[in-house]
C-alpha cells in the first residue's frame, strides 16, 4: 500500500495516541524522540507499551514507534 500521509504522535501523550489510529493517515508514528521532553521519556515508554499491548487498540493504519537516539536499547527493551 502506498503511504501518503504519515502522522505523528508524542509518546507521553496516550489519549493521542490511541486518537491517531483512528485517523485517516497511512502510517502512525508514535515519537519517543523529540516529541518528548528528556524527563519524561520513561513515562512516554510505558504508555506506548500500553497502548500496542491493548486489545481493544486496533488501528486501521500501519504503527511504528521512532525510537531516540541516545538510548534506542532503552526504547527497545520498554517496548517489547
């Protein structure tokens, strides 16, 4: 499928995220890197874990998480 529009979402925000999916963009992109400020990175972590971990979250668009760069382990092992 083509992607023609990409959305992003801070992932210290998890009432948008769970609103993006239901958006009509092909991909969202839920921001661990510079939506978020420094101190709240681990809070921005555990909600992206809950809401890819929700059952009830089914979006109609491709997901992806922008992991930071400084500390892309720490994103990785907080997601899965």
């Amino acid at each position: 499928m083509p992607r023609r529009s990409l959305l992003f979402s801070p992932g210290d925000r998890p009432e948008l995220l769970r609103k993006a999916a239901g958006t009509a963009a092909d991909v969202c992109c839920f921001d661990l890197e510079d939506a978020v400020v420094s101190d709240q990175k681990d809070t921005a972590r555990a909600a992206v874990r809950e809401v890819l971990a929700d059952p009830a979250f089914d979006p109609d668009a491709e997901v992806c998480v922008r992991l930071t760069a400084t500390e892309p382990a720490a994103d990785l092992d907080a997601l899965v």
